[in-house]
C-alpha cells in the first residue's frame, strides 16, 4: 500500500464523511467497477460499503490504494477535485475579490458565480461559503439588494466562524438599506449571541458587527441604545490592534452626536474615525466617511464648503474604485449637489443631482427623494417656482414609498418647509403630517375622539 502525503492524511482527518462516500461511490461507478473489485482483496467488501455510505473513515493507505484502482487522484477524493483543479478555484475567487475591491462589480459577480458553481459542484464546503459571500457582496454593489440577501440569508444559517460575522454585517447593512430595520438589528443580535462563545467576541469583525447593529438602532431613532453599543464597542476595540473596529466605534458615535444635533463634537469623533480607517485598505468605508464628513461640514455655523467638496469629491474618486454600491454612490452625488448649491452654482448642482438620481434606479426611494429635494432647490435658485414646485412633488412620491425611519422623518420635515417656500401649502401640511407619522407620533385629540365615539 502506498504512502499518503501529510497534507492528504490531514484533509482525511476532517473530511466529511458523507462527502468522501458519495465521490467514492461515483468514482466506482464511473469506472464500472464493482465493491469487490475495488476491494482488491486488501480490504473487506464491507469495509468498501462502509465507506461509501459515510461510516467509516479509512486509513490514509487503504484509501491511495482504492483511488489508485479508480484511476483518480487521492485529492479528488478528499476534496472533490484534484490540488490544480482546488487551486483554480480559490484563485478565480481571489480575482473575484480582486474585481470587487477595484470597482468591477460585473466582472467580479461572473467570477464569484462561475466558481461558486464549481465549489458547489466539488462539495468544497470553504470556498462555496467564499464564493458566496463574493457574490452577494457584488449584488449589492450593482444595487440588487434583493439578491444579496437571499445569499447572505442562506449564508448564515450555513456557515460559521469568520464568515459567519462577515455575512451578518453584510446582511444586517442590506436589511438597513432597504428600510427593514428590524431584521438588521435582529439578524446582528442574533449572530452575537452565536459567537459570544466561540472566542470570536473580542475579534476585529465582531466589533465591526456590533457598530453595524449601533447603525440600524440610529436609522430607528433608538440613539440610547445606540449610544451604549458604540460606548461598549469602542472600549473593545481599544483592546485590538486593528484600526478598522475602533474607527467603525468611533464612526457611528460621531453620526449619533450629529443625530442630537451637537455637529461640532461629531466632527471631531469622524475625523478619528477617518485617520484610522486611512490606515488600512477599506476604500469603500473609507469613502463613505468621507461623505459624512462631507455633510457635517455644510451644517456647521457658517458651512465649510470648501473643506465639504474636498472631502466629497475625494470620496467620489474612492467609491468608483471601490466595492460601494450604487447606493453609497448616489448618496454621494447627492451630498456633492447640496455643496455646489451652498457654493453659489444651482447649474452644478441640478447636473449632480440629476446623476445621483439615475444613480438610485428604482430602489433607494429615500436617497431618490434626497436628490429631488435639492433638483427642487436649485430650481428656486433660479427663481423657478414652478419647476421647484414639481421637483418637491417628485420628491414626495418617492418618499411615501420609502421605509419610517428617523432620516425619513426629517426629510420629510424639510421637505414640508421647502414646499412653503413655493406656495403650496396643501403639500407642505400633508408633509409635517407624514413627518409625525414616519416618527412614530400619533393625534391623542383623534384618539379620545375615537373612543368617546
């Protein structure tokens, strides 16, 4: 009997039995042998079914003796394909990744597809799980956030471990983007509780998943518990010699500041952030905190446009290059077109916002409604009522389409003031109504009205 190689005899010590049967068993079949034959007199006909039916683990010769007989490699056995074939495989996902990272969501999502067929083909357990997180992380980068939940929700209850954390951040930022705020907080919580005690707790992406979780509480208006998960995150992160979890902490406390309105302590807390993430090669968060600097920077008392384009168009570079989807484009587009407005040029910043608004396609009804709202603006600039007036009312259709969350309540809010500004008053008190709707406040005079009837 032949000797096996190191790596082989450990690839048999945790291959999954059932796997290592069932390619065996086709093997056999394939070559028209029968178990007697393939038994060859070393072993027993029994020995041979066990096998093939997952209940027994051979030993390293017995099994480079019966791949010898199939004709096959003894890795084709153990891992479905041959070492090249393995190799291929994972090097085709890290092109995948590479395509991602670089911007190239089309390209990455036909490699990520292409080999995640021949994981899945060769039961490569690993790198299915690869593949498929590369491919819904390039569906949500074209904007298909359907698509990548319907990956990332199959993820999760397949996997464990690293990947496992990296799905659920994935997943739970899909269900915020799409308005489900309470999947994004449950599914996070949930995988939390899976990890707690695995030893992953105090890891770089567990960290990450707990400011994910922060960010879905802030979108819901629970800036407390928010407040306490980035507190709690950020004492964490202090711990590990990675910057990404600390700027992530530091990130979603800044956003928290500038949600109660002190704008001057978030600076401070995001520009941390920033210095840290600039560390490390996340282009794509890299990016989108630059918009949200971008933002606060128009909204301190006077507006630093100047330092708010900067940040802006460095961001809008970074994105093209980056994983981001569609969505943090547009969201950018948009921050770019409220700048050129406050700088003095309406022009630039109906072309902007005409772009972020294409941008959005069909989904991202509240980033669409943003876009509207400064078309809107820009239109009155000119001194165009009308034309603000039709922007508003585009606005508003698309808004009423949008998820209840707190940026929708203050949009809406906003977007009642500007329709005073033009005249229609109908429009703007339905607005302040649907404000105090989408924030959760309800009439008490209609109720008492209603149970006294």
């Amino acid at each position: 009997m032949s000797h096996m190689h190191p790596t082989n005899a450990e690839l048999l010590r945790s291959v999954d039995l059932a796997d290592l049967g069932a390619r065996v068993r086709a093997a056999r079949v394939a070559r028209g042998l029968t178990q007697t034959e393939l038994a060859g007199g070393e072993v027993s006909v029994g020995y041979i079914s066990r096998i093939e039916s997952g209940a027994r683990r051979p030993q390293p010769a017995v099994l480079t003796s019966i791949a010898g007989r199939l004709r096959i490699p003894v890795e084709q056995l153990l891992r479905g394909v041959t070492a090249s074939e393995y190799d291929e495989i994972r090097l085709g996902l890290d092109y995948a990744e590479l395509a991602l990272e670089s911007g190239e969501a089309v390209e990455a999502e036909r490699q990520a597809r292409e080999h995640l067929a021949r994981a899945e083909q060769a039961s490569l357990a690993d790198l299915t799980d690869r593949g498929r997180y590369l491919l819904a992380r390039a569906l949500e980068a074209l904007g298909d956030l359907d698509g990548a939940i319907t990956e990332l929700e199959r993820l999760t209850t397949e996997t464990s471990g690293l990947v496992l954390i990296q799905s659920g951040i994935a997943l739970s930022r899909c269900y915020r983007e799409t308005g489900d705020l309470a999947l994004a907080v449950e599914i996070g919580e949930q995988i939390e509780s899976q990890i707690a005690e695995t030893g992953l707790g105090g890891s770089d992406e567990a960290v990450q998943l707990s400011v994910t979780v922060a960010a879905a509480y802030i979108e819901r208006g629970d800036l407390n518990r928010a407040n306490r998960i980035c507190t709690a995150a950020a004492q964490r992160a202090e711990g590990l010699d990675t910057p990404g979890a600390r700027a992530g902490a530091y990130w979603n406390s800044s956003f928290i500041m500038a949600e109660r309105g002190d704008v001057k302590a978030a600076l401070p807390l995001a520009s941390r952030a920033l210095a840290l993430l600039a560390e490390g090669r996340d282009v794509r968060n890299l990016a989108r905190l630059r918009i949200q600097i971008g933002q606060l920077q128009l909204r301190i008392d006077p507006p630093d446009v100047e330092a708010a384009l900067d940040h802006l168009t460095r961001a809008r570079e970074e994105l093209a290059s980056s994983s981001a989807s569609e969505v943090d484009r547009a969201r950018n587009e948009v921050a770019l077109a409220q700048a050129y407005l406050a700088s003095g040029d309406p022009e630039l910043a109906l072309t902007t916002a005409a772009a972020a608004r294409a941008a959005c396609g069909e989904r991202a009804n509240q980033v669409a409604a943003e876009a509207m709202v400064v078309t809107g603006q820009a239109h009155a600039a000119h001194g165009d009522a009308a034309a603000a007036r039709a922007s508003y009312q585009d606005a508003v259709m698309l808004l009423t389409g949008a998820g209840a969350d707190r940026s929708a309540a203050q949009l809406w809010f906003e977007l009642a003031d500007l329709l005073e500004d033009v005249g229609d008053y109908d429009a703007a008190r339905e607005a302040y109504r649907s404000a105090a709707a989408t924030s959760g406040l309800v009439s008490r005079r209609s109720s008492r009205q209603t149970s006294r009837a």
